[in-house]
C-alpha cells in the first residue's frame, strides 16, 4: 500500500555485492513527497471543507440518477460528455484534482505546445500556467483525449513532470481485473479520475486490447472498480504511470547534478545537461551515429548511472567509430542477438549484409558486439580476427548463455560467405574454439561504500569498446 499511495504498485530493488538489496532510486516515493508539517497545518482545514463538498456530490450523485455522466450513448456520441455533476465537482475538489503545470520559461522547442494548451484548456495570470484537467468539464470533453495526447507530446521532460497526475488506487490489483469490451459501453473519461489503476493493471489492459475474439478486436477494456475505457483511455492511464515515473527521474537528477555532483562537472557543464534533460521533448534526437540516433529519453539514463538502454550503447560506440578513422573494428548492434533469435536465415543474412555494407572497411581487425544478459546486465563480445581469439567479458564476471558462441560462429561463417576473398575471415579459427576468454574489465563488484558505479554495465561495455577502438585488443 506504502508504495501505492506515491505511485509505484511494486517496487523494483537492485543487489549490491557485500550490502544486500536496496530500492532503486527511481521507485523511492521519498523523491516524490516532502513532508513540511507547516505547509500541512496550513491547508488542513482547507482539506476537510474540500472533503466535505465532495462527498455532498456524491450523495447528490446517488439521489440523482440522471445526473449520472455514464448514460446509454455510443463512446463516439459520449465523447463530450457536459454534466451538472461534473460541473459541481469540478468546483469543489480542488485538492485532488490532478493538474498540469507548463512552465512558462520553458525552452523554445516547446513554446508551440504551451500556447495550444493554453488554447484548448483554462488557465491562471500566475508566472506559470496552470491546468487543471478536471476543472471546467467542457472545455475539457471539447479537447478529447486524441488532442490532450497530442498536447503532452510536445511537452519537455521539465513540463511533463510538472503534470500532477491522479494517485494510485489501494484497492487490490490481479490481472482478472480486466475484462474485454466488444461492441458498445459507457466510457469513463480518464482525464476526470481521482484515483488511477496501478500500472500492472494499466498494462493488463494494453494486452487485454489486442486479443482478438474471433476476427475482431475489442472495442474497449473494463478495469473493476475504476470504469471502462478506449484505447485511447488506456493510452492516457499508460501515460499518466509513464508521468509519475518521471517525476522521480527528474528530482533524482536534479539532486545529482547538484548535490552529488561525482564527476566534478564545471557550471556551464552542468547547465548544459539540464538544458537537455529538461527543456526538450522526450523523443528529441541529441545525437546520431549512422542509422541509429539517442533522444532525451534514453540520454537522461546517463545521470547517476541508470541502466542504460541500447540506443545509448549503440549510438555511442557508432559515434566512436566515425571518429576515429584509424580504427579497423566492425561493430554488430545491439539487436544482432535478437536478429539471430529468429531462425528465419533470409532474414538474418539481409542484416548482416546491411552491417558489412555500411562499413567503409573491407578487412577488419576486430569485431565489437555488446550482449545483453539475462535481460538486466550488459556484456561485450570481442573478436580479435588478427590474434584470432573470440573474447567476452562484463563487470559481474556473468557467464553468457550457451547459445551464444554457437550463434557469433554463425555470424563470423557468413562474413566469410559474404568475402570469400577477406584474409580477415579466410582462417575460420573459430571452428575450433570451444569458449571465449576474459580481457580484463573492471568489476563492478569492487565498488566504493557509496555504491558508485555499481550499476555501470552498460557504461563499462562502452568503455571496454572505446578501448578496442582507439587501443586495439590488449596484450594478455
């Protein structure tokens, strides 16, 4: 329940070597509340008289049935539903009534998305515009949830955080919660919610849509207790659990960009990093390598040593290579393994034909590719062609699956189809190699006290690789 209240519905908890198992950051509700027993006393009677109003509209609610917003229409002749019960609660549960805060100096990229929220949605004269998504039922049903989507898209990071999204139910949660809607049923607006479904229940949902009965889709979901909804409504629950997360990441960044500070970046370093963390879009490009591109989103992974994902990965070691001209090293992407997972050789050759292809190379001495292991911890694959050698290591000395080495001497049989004349692949040293050999990375076991660098997987395997790249393989 603890962690219900503050928006998580299960909290997720990372295992230090020597200290046993801690929350992660990004689920610790203390990010998101910050008790001032001043601030409580002074909006506690404001409190009751709220508590008190609301619940007189919900008894007015029981005695009048036809002030109901849940009638017998169709969703598409409900999308706009206006009632005298929504317009009196709208006036008398200001407390808990999510709201949505845009910034007013935000950075220009943004600029167009606060003026047509502005348009579409009521808004105060205070230094920042404030809105209120269930104040004023009207305009509100007049924007949609297709327009409100569309608002919050071209939000920033900073923005989006400023969203007060509604909490989280305490009610008990279990996937036969959720049931499939076929035909026609009275939709729940979301964007009028006081309560939300945790996020398991969210994602159940998402499922529950694409089950087909029959030759159809369902038309919508019901989540007991909390009503039924569009896709578009499940859509909007997703991204008010996505929201909430949000919160956290950003307050954590800020404290360790400010407080913690461990890599003794400079001032202007510093404010250059929150000006892309926070006043750009989530799905802004900040850097591309090739094909391949990292937006904000998987960017902001890189402060306090998150888990990093692998557009980071692939588009920094890309980014590597392209700079670095005296480098003879072919880099196979993060997804490689996922190519090779499907069994369907067509398919596999075309990729890897694009990979030696877009090479400016046609002899290679080494080939990088990082490994993702157990679906939570990175490693990398080195294959040294001139001292014919097939490496691997990770900072938690993990051992890979045993369908690894099987499917990389796969790869290395293709290259050498592919360039029978290539003296890099002509030896075929591979057949005989029964198990890969470490090369050394640090351990991420043999962190400090504070845990620094203790889940750095990811940022070790694009270390290891840049070492490849600009070193070459070290001597053993």
């Amino acid at each position: 329940m603890f962690e219900s209240i503050y928006g998580k519905d299960k909290l997720e908890y990372k295992f230090l070597q020597g200290k046993g198992t801690q929350v992660q950051e990004s689920c610790d509700p203390r990010l998101l509340y910050e008790y001032d027993h001043q601030t409580w006393e002074a909006n506690y009677e404001g409190f009751l008289e709220s508590l008190y109003l609301s619940k007189s509209v919900t008894k007015a609610k029981s005695l009048s049935p036809q002030l109901d917003l849940c009638s017998s229409q169709s969703p598409q002749e409900q999308s706009c539903p206006v009632t005298l019960e929504s317009q009196n609660a709208a006036s008398s549960c200001d407390v808990q009534m999510p709201a949505v805060t845009v910034n007013t100096q935000a950075s220009s990229a943004s600029s167009s998305a606060t003026s047509s929220v502005a348009a579409c949605l009521p808004t105060t004269s205070s230094s920042s515009t404030v809105i209120d998504l269930t104040e004023s039922t009207h305009e509100i049903s007049s924007c949609g949830s297709e327009a409100w989507l569309k608002m919050i898209s071209s939000l920033s990071r900073k923005e989006l955080s400023n969203i007060t999204v509604p909490q989280v139910s305490v009610t008990a949660s279990h996937s036969s919660n959720v049931t499939s809607l076929f035909g026609a049923y009275n939709e729940k607006d979301p964007l009028l919610l006081h309560e939300r479904p945790c996020e398991s229940l969210v994602d159940e949902a998402e499922k529950a849509l694409g089950r087909k009965r029959g030759h159809k889709y369902p038309t919508g979901v019901k989540i007991s207790n909390t009503g039924s909804f569009s896709r578009n409504g499940v859509t909007i629950l997703k991204k008010f659990c996505e929201i909430s997360a949000l919160q956290s990441f950003v307050h954590s960044e800020d404290r360790w960009l400010d407080e913690m500070n461990p890599d003794d970046l400079s001032m202007s370093e510093i404010l250059a990093i929150k000006e892309v963390l926070w006043n750009r879009r989530v799905t802004e490009t900040v850097l591309r390598a090739g094909p391949k591109s990292l937006d904000v989103g998987s960017f902001s992974t890189l402060v306090a040593e998150r888990y990093l994902d692998n557009f980071v990965i692939d588009v920094t070691i890309s980014w590597f290579l392209q700079n670095f001209k005296d480098s003879r090293a072919l880099y196979l992407p993060t997804e490689t393994h996922t190519w090779l997972s499907t069994n369907d050789n067509q398919f596999i050759q075309r990729k890897l034909h694009e990979v030696l292809s877009m090479s400016r190379d046609s002899e290679f001495d080494l080939v990088l590719c990082p490994l993702h292991m157990s679906q939570s911890h990175w490693g990398i694959i080195a294959i040294d062609l001139i001292g014919e050698k097939l490496l691997f290591d990770d900072g938690l000395k993990w051992q890979p699956d045993a369908s690894v080495l099987p499917s990389i001497k796969f790869v290395l049989d293709f290259f050498h189809y592919l360039r029978p004349n290539a003296r890099c692949f002509s030896s075929s040293f591979w057949a005989s190699v029964d198990k890969f050999e470490r090369f050394g990375m640090p351990s991420q076991r043999d962190c400090d006290v504070s845990g620094q660098g203790s889940g750095s997987c990811g940022v070790g395997v694009i270390l290891a690789a840049r070492d490849f790249i600009i070193k070459g393989v070290p001597e053993q």
